[in-house]
C-alpha cells in the first residue's frame, strides 16, 4: 500500500485514516535509517512512564500538603 501525504509549512501531516486503522496507536515513533523513514506505533507509554507515576492523590489532599508545609517553612516550625 503507498499514500502519498502533504507537509504544511509548520511540518504537519494528516496520517490518513486507512494508515491509523493500522497503527492501531494516537503514538507514534518515527525511525530513521539513511533516507528511509519508519513510522511504528507505541502501545503503551505507561510502561515506560511507570517508575515516575504513583498512587492517585486528590487535588485537595496535595494542595493542604503543600500548604502545610509552606506554614511550617514560614512559621520556623
């Protein structure tokens, strides 16, 4: 299968709707070897995200964490 896609002036490109079927992914990775470019899909960027991410904390309870401790840091205590 080839189709054929414009760039816009801002190096943008609608990937057509028949290649996204494929991709199967709204990631991608584009994979560069001499003139020959690759696009593959990513399945998954929370596996690679995992070690950064944590149980979910309510904004509430991360905002009167934060504020705590900007009392404590003023107050000297």
């Amino acid at each position: 299968m080839r189709i054929s896609a414009k760039i816009t002036k801002k190096g943008q490109v609608t990937i057509p709707k028949e290649i996204r079927k494929i991709l199967k992914s709204d990631v991608i990775e584009f994979a560069v070897d001499k003139a020959t470019v690759t696009i593959k899909p990513v399945n998954s960027m929370a596996g690679s995200l995992s070690d950064y991410g944590k149980k979910y904390v309510p904004l509430k309870d991360v905002r009167d964490t934060v504020w705590d401790e900007a009392l404590r840091d003023k107050v000297g205590k």
